[in-house]
C-alpha cells in the first residue's frame, strides 16, 4: 500500500443549511472508501495558535494568531495514487467551499 495525505482547504464558510447535508455526505464517503479497501485517518486542525516567519535581518518575526480557515489532512494507504486521486475527487466538500491537495508521503526516515 501507497501512503498519501489529503489536504483538504476551507474556501468559504459553510452555511448552517448546508452542515447537516455536508456530514451525511462525508457519512456515505467514508463508507465507500472503507469498501475499496482503502485506509483513512482524518486529522482536524484548529485556529491558528500563532505564526513565525524569518525577517531579513534573520530574526524571527511573530505575525500573531487569526482565525484563518480550518484545515483538514486525510492520511491514507492506497494500492495506488490513482487510487487516492480517485476517492479525493469524489469527496463531497469539494462542493461545499474546500479544495483538496493530494500527495504522497513518507516518514522523516523513509
């Protein structure tokens, strides 16, 4: 099996009318996805805590925290990225205001 991760971005916010129908959709997703026989694992981020960035003097400069969108990574282990690539374009938040980044991965070792 293939290791990958789906990078999932919030675009715009998602509207109270559209949350309950968004979950039922991941609901049957997920549910397809277990009966390819591909391995998931979600991992949500939360608010932004804070951020660094180097200035050119090469001190660290703290742009402070925001509330920024809620990111999503889906780690998964597939025969193959066309596999992934597959499952990610049917993943219905595609339709709800997030986009979706799939690459491979690997251990800090590998």
């Amino acid at each position: 099996m293939n290791k990958f991760a789906m990078i999932f971005r919030l675009t715009r916010p998602i509207s109270p009318a559209e949350a309950p129908h968004r979950q039922a959709e991941i609901d049957a997703w997920v549910k397809d996805v277990y009966a390819r026989d591909i391995k998931i694992e979600p991992r949500h981020f939360g608010k932004t805590v804070t951020e660094f960035a180097a200035k050119s003097d090469g001190s660290i400069a703290e742009e402070g925290s925001h509330d920024g969108s809620f990111d999503t990574i889906v780690f998964a282990e597939a025969p193959s990225e066309r596999d992934v690539v597959e499952i990610a374009k049917l993943h219905p938040v595609l339709r709800y205001g997030m986009t979706v980044e799939v690459r491979p991965w690997s251990g800090p070792r590998n």
